[in-house]
C-alpha cells in the first residue's frame, strides 16, 4: 500500500493493531473540513470509532451549511481551504456561532503557519503537520476529550458549591422545606417566570435570591418592592425614561428591566402593582421587549422575572383588582412558602441559626439557653413568621437575655417601618385581664394587624378593611398619648 502524504512511512496507522490504543468511546461529535478527497476519507475512517458522530465538508460552504443544524465538539481542518477563507478563519466564525467550546485541529502541511493561527491558538486548538499517522491524531484527541471531561467534572463540582451556597441560609428539615429546596434546584436554569406565595416575613426574597444565584445567569439580580413605589413613578422605575417624557425629566434614564438584563428581576408584593402596568408588564413577559417612558422603539430583553405576594391572587383576579391574564403568565411555577406556625420543628435550628450569625455579626456572646427557652418559643405562634423570630433573636443579643425573655418585648413594643423605608416608634396595645374598652381593642386589633404583616401599613390597612390614613392616624395618636402620660 502507497504511503499517504499525511502518514509517516513505515508506521502503523491502525492503532488497535499496534496495542497502543484501547477500545474507543464513540461519543461526540466531529467536523472534518478538507477540501482533499483522500484526507477526507482519511480522517473519517480514522474518527469514525472515536465519535458518535463525523460530519465531512469539502469547503467552508457545506461547513456552515452543517453548523447551522448541528454543534460540534471537535474541528478537524486544514488550514487552506477555498473562497479565500483559511482554516483560522472557519473554527473562529463557527465558534462565535454557538460552537463555543469546540477543540480545534489544524492540519497543514507548511512550517510557517504558527504566525497566522496566533489568534486563535489556546488550550482548545493543536497544530498537526504533515506528514502525520493516526496515533498522532488521536493522541491529540483522546488529550481534547480528557481536557473536556476535567473541565466538565469541575464545572459540576463548582456548581454543586454554587447550589450549597445559594441554599445555605434557608434553614429547615420539615417536608415542605425540603421540597422548596429540591424545586428551586430543578427550576433554577429555566428561564420561566416563577410566583412565590408567602405570608410577610416567609423569606420570599430569600427564595428569589437562590433562583438566581442557581441560574447560571450573568446579569444582575435587581429586586423591586411594587408595593414601595408611588403607582405615578413604578413605570418609570421598571421601563427606564427618555430625556423630556415628563415633567422633571432631564436626561434619559435606564429602567429596572434594562439592570437586570441577562440576569434576574424579583418583583416583590406584585399584588400591589397598578391595573394600568400590569398590562404592560405582561406585555413585557410576552414580547420580551419594552418600551422606555416617552419613547417608540422596542428595546430587547432577556430578564427572567420572579414575582412574589403575600395576597391571594386568585381571589384579586376574582374582585377585579389583578388582572387574570397576567396572573396566568407569571404562574407559570409557583412556590408557596409556609407561614412558620406551620413548620415549628424548624425552630430550633432557625434558632440556632440566627443565635451564630448574629451573635458573630455584633460581636456578643449568645446568651444562655434551657429546653424552657426552646419550649416557649415553639408555642409563640410567630405572626411575623420567620422575620419576626430574627428580630427577637437580635434583640435577644442586645440585651443579654434569653430569646424567650423578648417574646413580650417583641409583641408589647414594635418598631414599624412605613412602606418608605422610614421607621416610627409605636406603642403597642396593653393587656388587660378583664374587660376592655372598645379604644383598646381597636389598637390590639390593629398592632395585631402591623405585627402580622411585619408593619407594611399598606397591607394592614388592607387586611383590616380600612385605609392607610386611618392606621397612621391612630398610630399618632397613641403615641401623643404615650408622651403625654409619660411627661405627666
């Protein structure tokens, strides 16, 4: 048999034959780029057992034409091809095509190429002159597919820290908790919106934060509270404005869907979202475009969006106040977090918990505990959920007592932020052990209220059936008494 210009005279090309190779692994797939017939069936028979699958083209034509519906693994190509395109030139346009992490074999038969394939030369791109034999070949394959197979074996060992990570702070071994955890797991890398259902204080942000560290997405993570922006401004906020579009306008401004491309945007207490934006939101979700405030040209976007609510949704869409199309979009999967009453064998460890973090971010001593300890605050119903039991544990710390000890504190004197960020000290109602007059059951009735929704006033004055106005108004009050008792 005549020495191909490829082989090395005198060389054995079957490897099998020379007991240097082991049976192959066909998997993968290959593309062979030559514009040479004899190279062609050369590789390919030289491949073949090595792959699960080898695709041939003749010119960089027919290797676009075969890209376009296949990725590949692996690129065997001479450097000179046809239509003034060199081998360098294909492996980089395939690769910015989507082949991005195709190895690369350049087969050539001139010393003097190492110049032209500086650019594309790194640890997924080997250099192959002729003449050549199979074992050489194959020996820079079976190195390719090592190098693939480690970083692959690193890839999931890094994201199995990154899922370890992302899910340490949420504590609990009770069924539901678990099952949280296995579905954000499974649903982290889809793009699909997410509804998380919750009581105040159920970590619902907590969740939102593990979807998109889980994700593997590059943006950023941007979290919005609905509930916390005035229904004149959310529009603005969420699509961004041109310069001019209303009054106060004086320069173009991006908006919180353009931060959070190619990452993550958590629309907190959607429920409190205006009818008006919600249409356009849903839009948004549909079209994956928008439009800035003011302007007319659609700007693209890749945000996956979180949604998260304390309402019942189902029950608004019913009263006309949420509409149902984008209840629908949005809920695609939902996750309901349960209210801590539910899960009180978490207590325990989400005591504990809180007692090492806290007492390492204040730098104090955890105070003393006793199963008494524990017991009580097992048999606290936790109306602010989980929230509320970090607020007794830090207070706890402060003052040097037992968490127990500030379950009275907790509930008698709350400090409650108003939906701005700001935060007014007020009183709480007192306990009596007769009966009580109709003043003093109203405060309970409303401090009950504000406790329950961690002092969003917004959703008290929901709850309660009444308007903000008249939550503020009382607050005022009580505490003008408070003063005035206290200066008596």
């Amino acid at each position: 048999m005549p020495t191909l210009p490829f082989e090395d005279p005198g060389v054995a090309t079957d490897g099998a034959k020379a007991g240097a190779v082991p049976e192959p692994e066909r998997t993968g797939a290959v593309l062979i780029v030559d514009t040479e017939i004899g190279m062609q069936r050369f590789l390919q028979r030289a491949l073949s057992p090595h792959f699960g699958r080898v695709d041939i083209a003749g010119n960089p034509a027919q290797a676009r034409a075969l890209a376009q519906r296949a990725s590949f693994d692996f690129l065997v190509t001479a450097i000179r091809l046809q239509q003034g395109l060199t081998g360098v030139d294909l492996a980089r346009e395939l690769r910015d095509r989507g082949n991005v992490d195709m190895d690369v074999i350049f087969i050539t038969g001139s010393a003097d190429v190492y110049a032209e394939i500086d650019g594309l030369r790194d640890d997924a791109a080997d250099v192959l002159r002729k003449p050549f034999h199979t074992e050489h070949l194959l020996a820079l394959i079976r190195r390719a597919k090592e190098r693939r197979r480690s970083a692959r074996e690193t890839y999931l060992h890094n994201r199995q820290r990154e899922m370890q990570r992302a899910v340490s702070n949420i504590i609990g071994e009770t069924k539901a908790v678990q099952e949280i955890l296995e579905t954000i797991q499974r649903i982290a890398p889809m793009p699909s919106t997410v509804l998380i259902k919750g009581e105040t204080g159920t970590g619902k942000e907590l969740i939102a934060r593990a979807l998109h560290e889980l994700s593997g997405r590059d943006g950023s993570y941007v979290p919005v509270n609905c509930g916390a922006i005035s229904p004149d401004l959310i529009e603005g906020e969420l699509f961004g404005h041109l310069k001019g579009a209303f009054t106060g306008a004086h320069q173009a401004r991006n908006g919180l869907f353009r931060h959070a491309d190619d990452g993550t945007l958590f629309l907190d207490e959607i429920g409190e979202m205006p009818m008006a934006l919600q249409a356009k939101l849903l839009r948004v979700l549909q079209e994956k475009s928008y439009r800035p405030v003011g302007g007319n040209q659609e700007i693209p976007v890749n945000t996956r969006v979180i949604a998260a609510t304390n309402r019942d949704l189902a029950a608004e869409v019913r009263a006309g106040r949420f509409r149902q199309d984008l209840y629908y979009r949005i809920n695609v999967v939902d996750l309901r977090l349960p209210p801590l009453r539910e899960r009180k064998n978490d207590i325990p460890a989400l005591t504990r918990y809180f007692l090492d973090t806290l007492s390492a971010e204040l730098g104090l001593t955890p105070p003393d505990m006793d199963p008494g300890d524990m017991h009580q605050l097992i048999s606290y119903d936790w109306p602010g959920n989980i929230r509320e039991l970090r607020n007794v544990i830090e207070r706890a710390l402060l003052l040097g007592k037992p968490p127990s000890c500030c379950l009275a504190d907790a509930t008698a004197r709350k400090a409650v932020p108003d939906d701005l960020g700001d935060e007014q000290e007020v009183p709480a109602a007192a306990s009596f052990g007769g009966p009580q007059s109709l003043e003093t059951m109203q405060r309970q009735h409303i401090m009950n209220a504000l406790v329950a929704t961690g002092g969003n006033k917004t959703a008290a004055a929901r709850n309660l059936g009444v308007s903000r106005k008249t939550i503020e108004r009382k607050l005022k009050e009580w505490s003008n008494a408070s003063i005035a008792s206290g200066a008596g």
